[in-house]
C-alpha cells in the first residue's frame, strides 16, 4: 500500500497538509541518542477558532533557533460550543514535531485540555516548519473538521548568511553574500567555497581586524544543461574560526542539485534529508558518531540501510547501526574519522547502502590537526 506524504493529506483536506544483495544484520546494540533539553514555549500567534474549537496560541512562530534545539511548545483547546468535541485524530506533518496523541479525547462544552508537541530544529541552517492536524467531531456534525497549528522557526549558527543560500538558479554563476555573527563576536573566514575568501568591500586579513561581518563574493560553475548534471555539490560552505560556527554550509539553488541529485528516490523508497550532516571541527584521526535521519516512502520491506561507505580517501566511515526499529523515519548511527594527517575543510561523500539501493550524503567537517 502507498502512503501519501502527510503534507498532501493535509492540503487534500483543508480543500474539503537498483536492488542489491539482501542486507545482513545491522549491529543489535546502539546507544540511544542524546536528547538536548526542551525550551518550553507557551505564547505564540493569536488565537484561532475552528468551528466551536478555539486554539490558544494558534501557532507559533520560534524565531531564531539554535541548530538541534528541542522546543516544547504548549496550547490549549477550548471548547465554545454547546455540544462535545471528540478529537479523532492527531497528526504530524513530520517527525521533527511529536504533539500529545489527543485522539479519542473528549472535550465538554465549555471546557478545555492542554496540548504539548515538541518541534526539534535539526542541524542545517534555514527556514524550518512543521504542522499539526486535529481531525474532531461533535455530535451534530458526525462530518470531520480540522484544525491546523503551525509551528516555525529559523535555525541560526552563531554566524549566519544571508541570504542562507546561493541562488545559481537560470545561469546565474556568481553573487555576493553576506556572513555575521549573531553573537556580534568578530570571527575570521578561512575558506569560503572551498578556497580563499573573495571579500567585497575593500576588507584586507593581512591588515584589517577581524569583524563580525563580511560579505563574500561566491561562484559556482555547474552545466547550463539538465541533462548533463551529475554529481555537483549541494552546499557551498563558509569556514570561519569561530569557536561555536567552524562550518556555515549554505544549499546551492540549480537546476542540477535538489533532488535531481538523487534520482532514483522514489525507487529504492527512502532518502536522507538534508543531504548534508555537518560535523563541526574534529580531530584529525579521532572518531565522532554523527545521526543520520532517513525517510521511507512505502511499507515495502528490506529498504533499512546495512553498511555506509566513505568515497572521500580523507575519511573513513563505519555503520553502528539504527537508533530505532524501521518505520516511516528511522536513524542511522556512522562513525565518520577525518585520516590522520588531513587538515583544513573537509567535504566528504558517505554513501548508505539497503537492500534496494544506496544514497550519498555530505559530511562537512573543519578538521585540527592531531
């Protein structure tokens, strides 16, 4: 059976949101991940009222987050009408946002529940959003109604870009960005697409002080024809000297990247948003465990990853396995190690393998020497 991404379930109701060899045994015991705490969030967007459920807040919008910041976000649901609310259903647009499994709760008239959901930012800077559907009934209207609460935030390194982005999109080769420290920390760039800065604006390293800003000159030179892309990188990555932002990867916008990057998506069945992990400064020679998220698409077996393998000769990396049991989301242990001896920026392809094909996805690290 195909299952609908939710985003397509939700905007359908609002309008009425190669195979390889079989996998051997992935390793039996891996140690849960490490959970940050949760901030916890109880003022937001103003009140909503869907039919006879008013929603306080109605959303929520977090702002500037910390990269892999956990938020609990609390509202209440009130019931105006003169009637009981049952709610059917909750759900979630994905699994970065887990809300308080409400269904089957009934709601008096003129009472209320508090509802929880926590929102986890994830690791890659930009634009970050997620939904919740209440699907509820009263006993004069048997037909389902819907509630919709969105949550969204920005996630912020201490140094940040704007745009967050390269936009290479219709031919476009080059532009300028702007990096600064949203710590006002003056910090300074080592490299900046994988060479020297290019700055804009007259700023000499050999002269000047450090800033807390900077605008970079970018170019990225990818075939002008679809048809002949194939393997271009997706991030265009600052390297600064901050203590708490070593790597800023900005997602290069073109015509060749996104998912034409990954073509046999829908295949194989799963695929591993964003396509980037980004490890921070490491030691040369020292091992560090990095999670991996991977989507599935369908109920179709054998599609758990079973090995990793790094394509970079700079680094290797080892499969420790699955934090939990295969389901729509699961995530993927990989010991990543920078080879003794390498320093500098490191961009390295670490290719996952199932049963029903594999998938390559960049780890970006500021490698210290040992």
């Amino acid at each position: 059976m195909i299952r609908l991404p939710l985003a397509l379930l939700i905007m359908l109701a609002l309008a009425a949101c190669g195979a390889a060899d079989p996998a051997p045994s992935p390793p039996a015991a891996v140690a849960p991940a490490v959970t940050p705490p949760a901030t916890v969030v109880t003022t937001g967007d103003p009140p909503q009222v869907f039919g006879p459920l008013l929603v306080t807040p109605g959303g929520f919008g977090l702002g500037a987050i910390e990269p892999n910041s956990v938020h609990q976000v609390q509202l209440t649901l009130v019931n105006q009408g003169s009637e009981p609310i049952s709610i059917v259903e909750t759900q979630s647009s994905c699994k970065c946002t887990v809300p308080d499994l409400l269904d089957g709760t009934v709601i008096a008239a003129g009472e209320s529940v508090v509802m929880a959901a926590t929102f986890s930012a994830g690791s890659a800077p930009g634009p970050k959003d997620a939904k919740i559907l209440l699907k509820f009934r009263t006993p004069s209207r048997p037909r389902l109604q819907l509630a919709l609460i969105k949550i969204a935030g920005e996630v912020t390194m201490k140094v940040r870009a704007e745009p967050p982005f390269v936009d290479a999109l219709k031919g476009v080769t080059g532009g300028t960005v702007r990096v600064e420290s949203t710590d006002g920390r003056p910090f300074a760039i080592v490299t900046a697409g994988g060479e020297p800065p290019r700055y804009v604006g007259g700023f000499d390293p050999g002269r000047d002080q450090p800033r807390s800003a900077y605008a970079l000159r970018w170019s990225v030179n990818y075939s002008a024809r679809v048809e002949d892309c194939g393997g271009e990188r997706l991030w265009w990555v600052v390297e600064t000297d901050h203590p708490q932002c070593p790597i800023l990867p900005l997602r290069i916008r073109h015509e060749c990247t996104g998912m034409r990057q990954d073509p046999n998506y829908k295949q194989r069945g799963w695929f591993s948003p964003p396509y980037m992990i980004n490890a921070g400064a490491v030691i040369a020679g020292t091992p560090v465990d990095l999670d991996v998220e991977v989507q599935r698409l369908d109920d179709r077996p054998g599609t758990g990853i079973y090995a990793v393998e790094s394509l970079s000769p700079d680094a290797t990396a080892e499969f420790l396995g699955i934090l939990e049991p295969p389901g729509d989301t699961s995530t993927v242990r990989v010991r990543f190690t920078p080879r003794a001896g390498t320093a500098g920026m490191l961009y390295a392809a670490v290719r996952l393998k199932s049963a029903t094909g594999d998938a390559d996805v960049a780890f970006l690290a500021s490698v210290l020497p040992e």
